[in-house]
C-alpha cells in the first residue's frame, strides 16, 4: 500500500474558559492517498469510528506522531 499523503483529523473545540479562551481538540481518524490516475483523494476512515463535524487534513509530521486528542491544540484555521 502507498503512503499517506494526509492525516485525517475531527476537530472539537471547547466552550471557552474563563478568559474566554477556546481550545480545539484533535483526533485522528484516517488517512488520504493520492487518487490513482486522477486528480483527487481517496480518504480511508479507521473502522468502527462515527465521525461527524469538520474533517481536517493535514500532512503527516516529520517524527511521525501526529496529535492526538489528550491535549489541546490552538487553532490557526
């Protein structure tokens, strides 16, 4: 199998804080190759995840570890 071009990611962000400060959440649920042939992506989802909301894309990480959902993330998006 080739390899992913993406990560798939669900973002949830959370009520803001006291600040009023949001976090967003990340959890990864697939991955994306490149479409044979043609311009496109073919997303293939991790099994027995429901998935709802915004998926977000991005390239995998240079040490391979992307984030996962036990700590928040700042949005840049």
């Amino acid at each position: 199998m080739r390899k992913p071009i993406y990560h798939v990611f669900v973002t949830q962000e959370s009520p803001p804080d006291t600040q009023g400060e949001k976090n967003t959440y990340w959890t990864r649920v697939g991955v994306a190759f490149a479409h044979n042939g043609k311009p496109g992506l073919n997303i293939v989802l991790t099994p027995g995840i429901a998935v709802s909301g915004k998926l977000v894309l991005l390239e995998p990480r240079e040490d391979n570890i992307p984030p996962q959902s036990a700590e928040p993330i700042e949005s840049a998006l």
